[in-house]
C-alpha cells in the first residue's frame, strides 16, 4: 500500500501493493538503486527493474528502448507492442532506398503543416480533406479533442488509459465485466446517454485490453440513435485493421452526415511505424479547424514521407497481403492460446489477447523475460480490471508466436510462485466456451 | 482588399490587397486554378503559386517540399530556411550508418517516453533532469506554455509569429522601431511590467526576423529584477548557437533559482535537423510536471536517436567545428548585403538578416526564385512590420551565400516593377552606419 509519505497519484503509486514510482515530485517512498551490473541479474532483479521503468515511463508500459538501456540484450521478442510486423517490413524495404540528398532534405528541413499533408492524403482514406486532421501519433489527436471538451466523458472500462487520463473534465464509466468477456452492452451505454447527456462518448472498437469487436451495424445504429444527445463521439479504430482478412469496415465515412461523430485511427498498429508517430481523426471541418490552428509542424519529415507512401499504389497492395496474412498467423496464435493451462483467454478480434492468470502478472511477465526474452504486458495498473492477474500478449511473426507459446507453456506449467488467493483461484476458467465465442 | 464576403482571419487574408487563401471556410474570395504545366511557369505565376502555398501553410512560410510539389525543381537553393547546414552533414553521416536491424525497430516500436529522454539528455545541456522537458518541436512547448497561461501576454513586435497566434489570453506589445534598428529596450519593456502586471513576458534572443540580440548580462538583469512581477519569463535562445563562435551564452542554469524563468530551445536551427521535430524548455520541476502528462509520445524515434547522439563527445566536438564555421560564413554573407544596392540590412547576431527594400517583397521573393531558383522569405504578414518590404534571407554554406548574393544583386540592379510609393521610398538607407551596428 502507499505509504501515508507518498500523495503520487502516478500509475505505479495507484497500485495497491505495488513499488513506488520514485520519480515524481509527490512520491515519498525510500528509493531503490537498480542493480549494478546487468549481467548478474535474477529474475526478483528483472522484475523489480521492470517495475522501476514502468514508473519513469510516466504511463503505458516502458520501451523496448528503455528494457535495452537497463538490462542489454534481455529482449528477444517485444510481444507487448501492438504492431503488424509484416507492414514494417514493407515500410523498411522502401525506407532504405531513399536516395541519400533527399534524406537529407528530409532531416534538414522543416516538414509541410498537418494540413498541407491531410490535402494529399484524403483521397487516400476516402473522406474529403476538410475532415481529416493528421496528428504526432493518434495519442495527440485523443488529447486534443479531451481538451476541448471539458464536459462529462463516458467511457466503458477498461479501455486504453489515455482516454481516462487526458480527460478534462469529470469521467463516467460503464464497467465491463469479464463475467460477460468484457462485452460492451451498447443498451446499456445509450441508457446512460440518456440519463446522463454527457459531452463526450469514447469507443475503441475492438477495444484494448481485451480486443473485445461490436459488429459494424450495430455501431452505426448506436452512433445515429445517440448522435443529438451527444456533443462528440469518439470511435477509435486503431485496431479495426486486424479485425477481418475482408477490407476493415471503418465509421469514417459516415463523419460528413453526422458533425458530432469522431473516426480516430492509429497508424502504429496498423503499418508498423510507431516511431514516425502518425494518426488521425476524421472529423466535421469545424473541429479540424480548431485543432490545426493549435499545432505547428506536428508532423516530423518521416511522417510526412509515409503519407506519400500510403497514396503508392503498389506499397497498398504490399501492405494488404502484410495484414491478411498477419490476420492469419494471429489467429493461429490466439488458438494456440486456448490450449494453455490455467488461463482464460479473452476472445478478440484484435491482434493481442487478454489472458487472465493463477498467479500474479508480474510473476509471469518477470519470469517470460528473465527465462525466455519474451516480453508481454503487466495489465495491473489498467483501471476496470481486478488487480494483476492479467497480461496482454500481442501477435508477431509466425515464429516469434510459436516462441511465446512455448515460453508462455513453460512458465504456466510451473507451480506459481505467489499464487493469487483471491476470485480467481476461485474461477472455472471457460476455455472451450472462450474458443467458441471467439471472432471472426 | 478582403471582399465584404470574406471573413477569414488567416495570415494570407488578413494582408492588406494580398491575394486570399482560398481555402480556410470563412474565405469567400473566388478561387483560382494553379498553372496546369508548372514547366510554363512564369514569374507572375510563380509569386502566384508561392501566395496560394502560403495560405494552404496554415501560417508561417511554405516549406521547401510544397514547392517542389507545386513546381518541381525549381528550388536550388532554400535560404528561406534558418538552419546549419554543416551540422545537417555531421548528423547525416551518423544517421546513414544505423544498422537496419536498428532502424527497423526504430521505425516499428514506440519511442520512450520525452521524460525518460530528457534524463539522459539532461547532463549534456547542464541543467537538471527534473527541469528539462523535450518536446515535439519548440514549437510544442510553446503551444503548452501559453496555454497554460491564459493572462496578459506582453511581447515586443516584430518577433516570431507563433507567440502571438499561440497566445490564450489578451497580447499586449512593445513595437520595436526600424528607425532604432528594432533594438529592444529593456527599459521600456520593463517600465510596462510594472505597468500592466503581464502574466508571460516572452523575448526571443537573438531575436527573429531581425537578429538584434541583447547582451547577456543585460538580459539577466532584467529577468531578476521583473522575476517577482510575472509569472512566467519565456526566453528564446533557438538562435542563441548562431550569436558567437565562444561557447553560447545561456540563461538555463539560473532556472533552479529562479522558477519563473523558462528558457525555450529549439535544435531545428542549430543542429539543423527540423524533420525530427525536437526543442525543449528549461523551467522548474512543476512546469515540467504539468506538461508532461499532458503529451504521451510526443518525441518520434529519430528524435529519441538524436538526442542519444548529443550526449556522443565525438559528435559534440565535430558539431562544434560546424557551428564555428558556419558563423564564419554567416558574417560573410552579411558583409555581403551591406553592398547590395538599394536595400538596408538591419545588424544581425542570428544566422539570417531582416533587409528592408525599395520595391514589394513579393516581387523579389518571385523573382529570386523563378530567375535563380533562390527561396527567401517574404514578411509580409509578419506583424509588426510596416507592409510588404522585407525579406529574411538565412544563410547557408560559402558557396550557396555567394549564389544568393550574386542573385539578390542582379534582382535589385533591375528597376522595380511595382516600386513602393510610401515611406520606403523616402528612406534614406545608411548601411554605413548599419554595418558599423553590427554584433560580433
């Protein structure tokens, strides 16, 4: 528990039991000093080093770059970030053949604005240009829009954390139950629209953590019944990419028809590029309006050159073999899930899955590393999920899934270290029904 | 004139008898096609295209790759641009050697977080972790900054646009006169502190788009004697590199004691590198705290990369043989423009120079770039300059500033086609007594 010294409300200092973040101002717990020499270290030392990150991380899990700098070499696969390796591999093949005075112009010069770019890009996303405003990755645009609009915010929980914490004004939630696989209950939702007018709606369709699909009809249906209750309403798409081999169904289109809707998509899912930093909102010209006058230059010279390429008709046909056999080798993973023991795994339609555990998520997330290189994610410090018995493991290459089942078999098969004495020991976990409700 | 049907307020619109932008919602001016086959351009087409860019720019002046969209090829030399180009080269030879393994996870993995970076950044700018916060672009920063502060804002004018369009709050300004060579007068400026009680009182130093720089301990003085007045003191040293070839003079060490100081950098001018997007502010630990979570991921990966390559000894002595040299080249240049005929060049401690015309901007910008592909930067909408006869001209390497000179020279030896016909005409130029101005 937080000492009565510490007043952080920091992700780390939040968890009940956790290691204090030790880094901001309002954290009084004593500090530790990470170990000394890397090599040396045990897997007690790898997870209390991971723990230490998370907390300099400020929020979301730390960096493969930061797990590099602290202990060199433990990563062998990076199973924690959201990514389709497949699409980076087509981006690499033309990033390396840029002729090397253009590259320089790139890093020399300053890019084009937001705007100039979303003018090229639109016909590309199929919406006219004075509804697409480009952010310095979709965590900007999510930021901004929270911002503006001060008034009540509605989310479902869990969800992504930027949502909850960008948040600028007082936050509702719906909790989604894992009773009921975290299944979003639209009824329900648009009950507490009307009860409640907030300002702004959020849905991350799938949703992250638990990858959790509301079929396109049904989504289209709520936004319109909802639409003159509600000043915005935000459905993030940014894993509607690996949700079906078939061409992702997207709201987008539906923004010049209905003013309060807000389509927002990340491109570091998708294409594999979070390092550039892109995403964007699809929005009624008015709100592009005001959110282009309050950045410059948000976009950096890669970005903008991969905005080129998303308009390359033969880098699209590349990328749509990339993601259908992504999808593909996804699902094999999540299958590959179900013969796990003592797990659940969540169904999704995403490319990662919730899997709840016997025994804490750092125990395992310490243990995957230090044994195997493998790094998944610690869901405790999630709100809307209960404690840390919860990890989020995300697809990779065909290969590095069958590496991480394999690490994942071997730490489960061994008697848990701090066995969790709570509900979940309790529970029957379901896996023949999970694998029946699974999508797609 | 704006017609009574357009009431836009962008920077193209709001130029008195400019062409409109055509673009914002609220312009009503009809719109103009641009040249189908830009290899028939024009001189009068080329300043046509250059006034459409600008208004589709947002604000602030086209970049070089709208140009090229527009007309490709027509830009040779870009001294629109105010940066290094000797330190472009040193980062280029180290960005061209990254292994592609490293770049593919670059490119496909999210960055660290701005404060884990701003921790090993710190040490090399010499200030303390907890009072470095690294943003996406100074620009970033200074959106943040005077968001955060919604009360009176007091610049002087001219100065660089995006303190006053980024501004919350009332702006009020100090007009810096051309006839005392826009010198800032600190006691003027502090006269109306203590007049007007400003919550943010910013100073660019060296100062854009003239270059006049104030004496360091000058600047100091006026900070600790206003410091318990104002709630915020913004300096801005982005040209502070370019002021002397003895190591540049900072006021980021007297943050710690004075916390209503922040000191804004930008590395886009210096290091030349503005496609990475990456500047920072000095300030006390709460100011840092406070921006921080309010940007996840705001850093790209090859910003992240580069401020690994600040901390490298070897790149810090090689980047200092670069800034020496261009300086160099700078004052060469500058010696250059005193001999121009027809023109007054205002004294200068940046890496550009504010020259004052006898003809309208926009007919030696087009000029320079359709008869010598030369790009400089017209001020016409920059505020606090008497209407459209300036231009900024920013150095770049010897050879490149013996081309602009050459060009400049041939421009303004031919009679003007649009001769200004108000004050200007009557000046009387006296670049003796400017060149004996000069700093350095």
């Amino acid at each position: 528990m937080p000492t009565p010294f510490c007043l952080c409300q920091c992700k780390m200092c939040r968890v009940p039991g956790s290691l204090h973040c030790h880094s901001h101002p309002n954290c009084g717990a004593p500090r530790h000093r990470p170990p000394t020499s890397p090599s040396t270290l045990a897997e007690p030392q790898v997870i209390h080093t991971l723990a230490r990150l998370r907390a300099d991380s400020g929020s979301h899990a730390p960096s493969v770059a930061q797990l590099e700098c602290a202990i060199p070499g433990l990563v062998q696969i990076d199973a924690c970030f959201l990514a389709n390796p497949y699409a980076t591999a087509e981006v690499m093949n033309r990033l390396q053949t840029i002729p090397a005075a253009q590259l320089a112009r790139m890093v020399a010069h300053y890019p084009s604005q937001a705007s100039v770019i979303a003018s090229s890009l639109a016909p590309h996303i199929g919406v006219p240009a004075e509804c697409l405003h480009l952010a310095n990755g979709a965590s900007e645009v999510i930021a901004a829009l929270l911002a503006n609009s001060p008034g009540r915010l509605l989310l479902s929980l869990p969800t992504f954390s930027a949502y909850h914490e960008f948040a600028a004004g007082p936050v509702m939630t719906l909790q989604l139950q894992d009773s009921e696989d975290f299944r979003l209950d639209l009824n329900r939702l648009e009950a507490m629209v009307r009860r409640a007018s907030p300002q702004t709606v959020v849905i991350i369709n799938p949703n992250n953590p638990d990858g959790g699909l509301i079929p396109h009809a049904e989504l289209v249906g709520f936004v319109q019944r909802v639409h003159s209750r509600v000043n915005q309403i935000i459905i993030d798409e940014s894993f509607s990419h690996f949700a079906s081999e078939t061409p992702p169904m997207s709201l987008a289109p539906l923004v010049p028809d209905l003013p309060h809707l807000v389509v927002v998509n990340s491109l570091s899912k998708s294409h594999g590029i979070a390092g550039f930093r892109l995403g964007y909102a699809v929005m009624s010209p008015e709100r592009v309006y005001v959110l282009r006058h309050s950045a410059l230059w948000n976009l950096n010279a890669f970005a903008e050159w991969f905005c080129g390429l998303l308009g390359d008709p033969e880098f699209h046909t590349d990328y749509e073999t990339a993601r259908r056999r992504y999808i593909r080798d996804t699902r094999a993973l999540f299958a590959g899930f179900d013969e796990l023991p003592n797990v659940k795994t969540y169904p999704s339609a995403a490319n990662f899955a919730l899997i709840e555990l016997d025994r804490s998520a750092a125990e395992v997330v310490g243990a995957l590393l230090a044994r195997h290189g493998i790094y998944v994610r610690d869901c405790a410090d999630k709100r809307g999920l209960d404690g840390r018995r919860f990890i989020r493991v995300a697809a990779r290459t065909r290969e590095e899934n069958r590496s991480v089942l394999h690490g994942l078999r071997s730490v489960l098969e061994q008697p848990p270290i701090h066995p969790l004495a709570t509900a979940v020991r309790q529970r029957q976990f379901r896996s023949d029904v999970v694998a029946s409700a699974r999508f797609g």
